[in-house]
C-alpha cells in the first residue's frame, strides 16, 4: 500500500513540475509589448528633458499602448505611460524591478559603489535604506517643522527684498534646510554657498554620467580598469567623496555640539547600522544633494503655476483668507483646514513633474504584464510625464485644474494612485519632508503674494533645464506684489533669522 501511494505521490510531483515548466516556457515566449520599429535614440527619449522628447513619447503611448518597447542595437527599454500600467508592473511587481542598470561610470566609479540612487537592490542598498527611512518616514518628520517654517518665511522676506531672484530664494530654502537635517548647521545658507554650489556641481556631474551612450565604459566594462580611461571620471569621485567626508568630519570632531540630525545618528549607530565609514558619509551627502535639488525646483514650479494661472491662485487665496484671517501668517496646524493649498501642489506635481521622463530600473526576473514578456535583464522607466497625463485619470491634461484633486465637500480625494516620488522599493524615501516643505512654502507665499507675469516677458511653461537627475524650469521672471499688510510683523516669532 504505501508503495502505492509513494508512486501516486511522484507520478502527483511529476505533473505539477510538468505543468508549472511548460507554462513558464509558454510565458517566456511571450512577446515584448509593442513598439517602433528601428533603433531609437535612447540618449533623447530617456535621459533629455526637452519638451519635444516628452512629446514624442506620448506620441508614441498614443499610437501602441500604455507600455512601449523601444530598441536600439541589443539594448532594449520598455517604457510605461500610464497609471494602471505603472501599477501593474511597477509596484505589483516591485520585487523584479527594485534593480537599476549597470551604470559603471556614474555608480562605480564617480559614486564609489555608493550612491544610493544608482545602487542594485542588494546588501549595501539595503542597510543604507534603512537607516534613511529611520529619519525620514512619516512619524520622524514631525520634528523638522520648525525648521521648515523658519526657512520657509526667509523665503518671504527674500522675495520681499530681491524678487527678480526668486529661484536663487527656493534653492536657499532647500540647501538650507537639507543641511540642517544632515549636518545640523542651523545657520541658514545661501544659494552661493560653497558647499551648496559643490553639491550641485556633483549632481550634474551624476545626470551626465548616467545618460545612455555616454561613456562607452559602460558597454565595455572592462575599459574601468584602463589607467588613461576617461580620468574626469575618477577625479570627480574624489572631489565628491571629499566634499561629503570634510561635512562629516565636522560633525564628528563636534559631536558634543551639534545639533540633533542625520549625520550625528549615522555616527552613534554606525556599529549596528553596519556601515563603513565612507558609507555612511556617501549616504548622507547624496540625501543631501538630491533633497536639495527636487525641493527647490518644486517650489519654482509652484510659483511658475501661480503666475501662468491666476484663477487657480486666487482660489487658494481665497481659502487662505478664510481659515487664516488678517492677524498671523500660515502654519502647519493648518494643513487640514486648507486642501485647495495642497491640491495646488499635486497639480503642479502633475502638470510638471519634477522627475520628467522617469529614472530606469531593471527587470531581475521576467515580469509579465496581459499577453506580454518583460525579460529578465530590461530596462523598465515609468515615463512620468506621460502617467501624469493619462486621459483615463486626468480629463483635459494639459490644463492646469487644482480641483480635479478635491471631491464634492472640498476634501482631498483618496482614490487617485499618484507616483510622483517613483514607484515600488525604489520609491523617494525623503517623500515626506518633501510634501511638508511644498505646504508650508507654496501657503506662505500665496498669503503673501499676488504672483503675475511679466508682460513684455511671458513665462515659457515647456521649458527646462536638467539638474542632475530631475527637471527644473529655465530661469524665468514673475511680479510678486503684497497682498499683506505688516508682513514683517505677522512673521515675527518663527524663528526668523534672515
């Protein structure tokens, strides 16, 4: 009897082996989703941010589908354009696309192996994700708002004093507020300062040196190991790693002193944290150069939104207004009582995300999405811009409508996927500090300002430039004219250290 029922067991195990192979070679033969045919210039349509780029692929979404396979030579990138696709295959299967592509010049040689943009989900991403999210999820970033609104009120009284630098005023904010929570320097910095302008330059240097077909070293990666191969490559991980190693030191060698941030816990947990010296210090810099960068060209956005739509503005004028009254200026407490603010937000974040044409992941496994084979190894990129587009979500998207945001009461709507901040494991973990500075900053400066445009110098809303990794808006002039009186006054008691 048993060895009856041990042969039906095998003969039980054969068949599901069977079948479950069977089924993965049907499915791994499975077609590519559709696409042009011919090579296409991966170097415009993934890494550029000119508008026409943007244009072209959502030309593209239009003609094939929400997921677009576009080739040249062996390289292969598939390209997502809408929400239930992006969520579909982005953060369903998160797990087979938290990888990146094998970036040899901006991830092993300028960055160290080290940055964690660019790193493989493997050990080292990882721990360094762990120890980000310890002070920058939901809960911790409570403790950063009076930091926020002290920057963010110098934003006013720059704008007050030098209008025409209205952009130099948004990178102060962010350079400054990203150095207090790293390093804690609680002086605010300016948009010229050393260490700010350094990191900028470091950001640049990482757009340029992930672009395809930059550096042939990445498709030759043995050319890394060539002692004359491209030296810039080498010197500018230097000058960044020493760049990130004199901020640490410096909260190292004052350790009694300073104040509570980011560098200061990496240095008292590093033993549990499991990071090398050098680890941690890269982990700190490039939270600092990347929070700095997206956060400064949100706030101009925001400022270009209110110049080029004035009905817009003066809704959220309005609600300002009524919840705040004449006698103070916005807080944080008021962050309920005032969602057409943040419903200007997500428009802009909409209308021009900052992320632009999206950053790459890679396939570790195949990924299979309806009738289609994602194979193991492909570059995967949620185009933001096309997402943020999707005529199924968003009627007339090339408007700019705050209220496609709000339900009938006026409230936030909670039913609409948004994947501003990336998408699955790779998701922005500075997130959260990022909504909380849009808030304060984009409620100051509506109750301060009635922003317009210049007439004999119109804004050009599909004009960018990039910064590093992200989009920013080509420099551009707005009016910023009181609607406040006593504005000096009223901001008193924040922490004002202009």
């Amino acid at each position: 009897m048993s060895i009856i029922v041990l042969v039906l067991a095998l003969c039980a195990a054969a068949l599901v082996y069977y079948t479950t192979t069977a089924l993965s070679r049907t499915r791994s033969r499975l077609p590519l989703p559709p696409g042009p045919e011919g090579n296409w210039d991966f170097g415009r349509s993934t890494s550029s941010f000119a508008h026409v780029s943007f244009q072209e692929l959502e030309t593209l979404f239009q003609e094939y589908g929400p997921v677009v396979t576009l080739k040249s030579g062996s390289k292969t990138v598939v390209v997502i354009g809408r929400q239930q696709a992006a969520s579909d295959i982005m953060e369903k299967e998160g797990a087979s696309l938290a990888d990146r592509p094998k970036w040899v010049a901006a991830s092993e040689i300028v960055s160290g192996g080290m940055r964690i943009l660019l790193l493989n989900s493997g050990k080292r991403f990882r721990k360094l994700r762990r120890a980000l999210h310890s002070h920058l999820q939901a809960k911790a970033v409570v403790d950063y708002e009076p930091l926020q609104m002290r920057y963010a009120k110098n934003v006013i009284l720059d704008l007050i004093d030098d209008p025409d630098n209205h952009a130099c005023h948004a990178r102060r904010y962010a350079g400054s507020l990203i150095l207090a929570l790293t390093y804690g320097r609680t002086a605010p910095g300016r948009s010229d300062d050393p260490e700010i302008v350094a990191v900028a330059r470091c950001l640049q240097r990482v757009g340029l040196a992930v672009r395809p077909g930059e550096y042939k070293v990445d498709e030759y990666p043995l050319l890394r190991y060539w002692p004359f191969y491209r030296k810039e490559l080498r010197v500018w991980h230097a000058e960044e790693l020493a760049l990130f190693r004199s901020q640490m030191d410096t909260v190292a060698n004052n350790m009694d002193t300073v104040q509570p941030c980011f560098g200061k816990y990496l240095l008292e947990h590093q033993g549990e944290l499991e990071l090398k010296y050098d680890e941690l210090v890269y982990l700190a810099g490039t939270m600092f150069g990347a929070g700095s960068a997206t956060t400064a060209s949100a706030i101009s956005l925001v400022i270009m939104a209110a110049a080029c739509f004035p009905a817009a503005q003066r809704a959220v004028q309005q609600q300002i207004d009524e919840v705040i009254g004449g006698d103070r200026a916005p807080n944080f407490e008021d962050y309920a009582a005032l969602p057409r603010v943040k419903a200007f937000i997500l428009e802009t974040y909409r209308w021009r995300p900052v992320g632009g044409s999206g950053f790459s992941h890679r396939a570790s496994r195949d990924v299979f999405w309806k009738n289609y084979c994602i194979p193991k190894g492909t570059v995967v990129i949620g185009n933001h811009w096309s997402i943020c587009r999707d005529p199924a979500l968003f009627e007339d998207s090339d408007d700019f409508n705050p209220d496609r945001w709000l339900d009938d009461l006026g409230r936030i709507k909670d039913d609409v996927p948004f994947f501003n901040f990336g998408f699955g494991r790779r998701i922005c973990p500075g997130q959260y500090v990022a909504d909380k500075s849009l808030f304060i900053n984009t409620a100051l400066i509506l109750w301060a300002f009635n922003i317009t445009q210049v007439a004999s110098e119109p804004i050009d809303p599909t004009s960018f430039v990039s910064v590093g990794v992200s989009i920013s808006p080509q420099p551009f002039k707005a009016c910023f004219n009181k609607r406040v009186e006593g504005i000096h006054r009223l901001l008193e008691g924040y922490g004002i250290s202009h």
